[in-house]
C-alpha cells in the first residue's frame, strides 16, 4: 500500500516493505549434467554383476583348457626332455597354480610332482605352484566377485563360514588345508569373498599345505616301489587326515545346524 507524505511523494508503506522483504528471491538452479555414453557403458562394465560374469567367463575358459590339453598326460607320458632342470620346475610351478584355478585335482598335481621331479624338489615346486593359484584364485574372487556374492549370503552356513573367515581368518584357513574334505578351490573363493586379508590366507596355505602336498609327492615319487616303507607312509599320511577331518565334520554337524 502507498501513502503519500507531506511533500506528495508516494511511498510504500512499513508494512508492505516487510513483505517486500520477506519474499525470497529465487536462485536460478544450474542444469544437472547429463551422464554421456561413454560414462553409462563404462559404469556398467564395471558394475559388480558384469565382473562376476567375467570371472565365470575366465574360469570357464581356463576349465575348458584343461580339457582341450589334458595336463594329466604328463604322469603317463613323462615331462618334455627340452625342459629339465630348474627351468623345469618353475614351468611346473606356473602351470601347476594355473590349473589349479581351472579346477584340476590339487592330489593329481602333488602326485605329478613327485613322480617327475622326486620328494625334495616335488615338494617345492608343488608348494610354489599351491600358493601361487592360491593367490590367482584370491585377486580374482576378491576383484571380481566379492561385490556381487556379499549381498548374496543369506543362508545359515554361508553366513557361519563368512563370519568364521572374516573373524578368524588364518586358523580357519590353516584348518581348511590341513584337513582334507574341503576343496582346494572352495576354499580359495570362499576367502575372497570374505573380508580375510591377503598375508593371513598365504601364508596359512603354504603352511597348512605342507603335510598332505608332502604325502603325495613321496607316493608319487614311489609309486614305481608301492611295497616300500616311505610308500606305506605316505598313504597313510594321506588317508588318517582324511578319517580325522570326517570325524570332527560329523562331530561338528549339530553345531553348525544351530547356526
């Protein structure tokens, strides 16, 4: 309202100047900017479902080489005469941690190592290559599966198991190689999954792997001689662990029931 003063003048009045006032002044809102292409493709090849599609992918092709090249042969048809030494061993190492990824029997591989390169040497090489796929299996499960399978653990025993390795990791894992029963694959992945951390899963795989990795490659440094001492020694280094992991699994089983 305007009311004029003694020299005429219109001016507004004190009231109408409060309201002037109190009305806010709208902020102009700048425009969201819009996500190109290129930032939606890259978001969802680096979305935790497309990395565990391509961990499943990875592993299928490494299975399927195992089956195309069939690396069993070298118990039957020896190693190749070009390799031989301490080249040969690191070449069995390498291939020994890669076709452990790819699901190939770790009793198969420690049972190569013996027979091609003895006990002492099998026994080295069959440890470096166990914690070498050890290690491959654990980046790639922790790269590119731990974000799309942690959602994923709603059931009793997965919960129990993730929460055991999370909160206990390394004498869980020292339990897991020490005692057979629990595949060595498994167990790899069931660890990157978890929130275990890197130097307690090695190192309780190479320390826990010692006794059954050691087992195998004297049986199969003997295997030509199966009536010798250190044969019978060496299977029954094998089969007690596995008679000792079945008892305290059925022992056990009510336990984990509860859980």
């Amino acid at each position: 309202m305007l009311d004029a003063d003694r020299s005429g003048t219109a001016t507004a009045s004190p009231r109408a100047a409060a309201m002037e006032q109190a009305v806010p002044t709208a902020v102009p809102v700048p425009p969201l900017p819009r996500v190109g292409f290129a930032a939606r493709c890259r978001g969802l090849v680096l979305s935790p479902y497309a990395r565990l599609s391509l961990l499943l992918a990875l592993l299928a092709g490494a299975a399927s080489c195992v089956l195309a090249f069939e690396p069993q042969r070298l118990l039957t048809h020896g190693w190749p005469p070009q390799l031989g030494g301490a080249a040969a061993a690191v070449v069995f190492a390498v291939a020994y941690g890669l076709c452990t990824v790819a699901f190939v029997p770790r009793p198969l591989l420690n049972l190569g190592a013996g027979a091609l390169f003895g006990s002492q040497l099998g026994l080295t090489t069959a440890l470096a290559g166990t914690v070498l796929g050890a290690g491959v299996a654990f980046g790639l499960g922790r790269v590119l599966g731990q974000d799309a399978l942690r959602p994923l653990l709603r059931g009793r025993w997965l919960k129990a198991a993730d929460g055991q390795l999370s909160r206990h990791g390394f004498r869980s894992m020292l339990a897991a190689r020490l005692f057979p029963g629990v595949p060595f694959w498994a167990a790899n992945y069931c660890a990157a999954v978890s929130r275990m951390g890197w130097l307690p899963f090695l190192l309780a795989t190479a320390l826990g792997s010692i006794p059954n990795t050691a087992a195998y490659a004297v049986a199969g440094a003997r295997a030509s001689a199966p009536t010798s001492p250190a044969f019978l020694i060496a299977m029954a280094s094998i089969a007690l662990p596995a008679l000792a992991g079945t008892v305290v699994a059925w022992r056990k089983r009510h336990h984990l029931r509860e859980q």
